[in-house]
C-alpha cells in the first residue's frame, strides 16, 4: 500500500477500489491493529455531514475484502471483532 501516493497494488497491479472503500482501507492500515466502531470509522471518514446508514461501513468492508481476495495475509487483514468494530491486523514477525 501506498499512502502517500492513495493506491494499493497487487504483485504490482494497481487495485481499483470506490474512492469512500480506498479512503477506509488507507485509514484502517494508518492505524494498524487498532480497533473501530462503525461510528467512529463514519466520523472519521466518511466526516460528520454523512447521512446514512452505518451499514455503509459493513458494505465497504465487503467489497474491500472481495476486491482484495488475492491480498497477502502476511501484508494485513481486515478483521471484524464482533461486538467491537473493524481493524486492520498486522502481524509482527
């Protein structure tokens, strides 16, 4: 991942992703393992004027995950902690 430059690569191809889906990808591996509700992922970025429903968050997550199916676990996964919230899980070797 590029955070820099706002793209994700696998083995050198640039992923497509919607640009609300990008922007949670690249908020969630700025803060690696750490845990977020919905409400605070649509605070943070999505900003406080969204409208809708939390559920966008739970859409988004699923089409990052389908759109990254060929993801290295070892680069992170996204985990759903139940009850709890969303993070991006890196694992130190």
């Amino acid at each position: 991942m590029d955070l820099q430059a706002h793209r994700v690569k696998i083995n050198s191809e640039e992923i497509a992703l919607f640009p609300r889906d990008l922007s949670l990808l690249l908020f969630l591996s700025e803060h690696p393992n750490q845990t977020f509700t919905r409400d605070q992922l649509i605070e943070r970025v999505w900003g406080w004027d969204y409208d809708g429903s939390d559920r966008a968050v739970d859409l988004s997550i699923k089409r990052i995950r389908k759109t990254l199916r060929d993801w290295p676990e070892s680069e992170g996964e996204i985990r759903t902690l139940r009850g709890l919230g969303y993070q991006f899980s890196v694992y130190e070797n």
